[in-house]
C-alpha cells in the first residue's frame, strides 16, 4: 500500500464527500450543528474504503508496466 497515495486520495475523497453530504444537509433542512458535525463524521467514514479503492486501482494499473527503452 503506498499510503502517501492513499493520504493524497484520502484528503480529495474526504473533501469532497463531505461536501457533497453537507449541501445534501442543508438543502433538506438539516442545519443544526448536530446534523453538520454527523454529515462530517459520516463523511470521513465512507472516504476511507473509497480511497482505498482508487489507491488499488491506480496500483493495479502500473504494476505491469514497463519502461520504455528509445
């Protein structure tokens, strides 16, 4: 596991997920504090198995690869 990849994709993923769960929030009324800090939480959570997926996957793709010799 190349776990600097993994914090890169980790810190995009979270961001974004959380983004996506906070407006999701707001947009159907739930803009309490509680309702935030449990969109984060929740956030944070389903980032983690989503960048490991996209850190195997992008693995996987460069694991047979070769460089090219001119």
């Amino acid at each position: 596991m190349n776990w600097q990849l993994f914090s890169v994709i980790f810190t995009i993923a979270s961001g974004v997920t959380i983004g996506v769960l906070m407006t999701i929030a707001l947009v159907t009324g739930f803009d309490e504090a509680q309702h935030i800090v449990t969109a984060v939480i929740i956030g944070l959570v389903l980032s983690i198995p989503i960048a490991w997926i996209v850190v195997k996957k992008l693995q996987s793709l460069g694991v047979n690869k070769t460089p090219v010799t001119p």
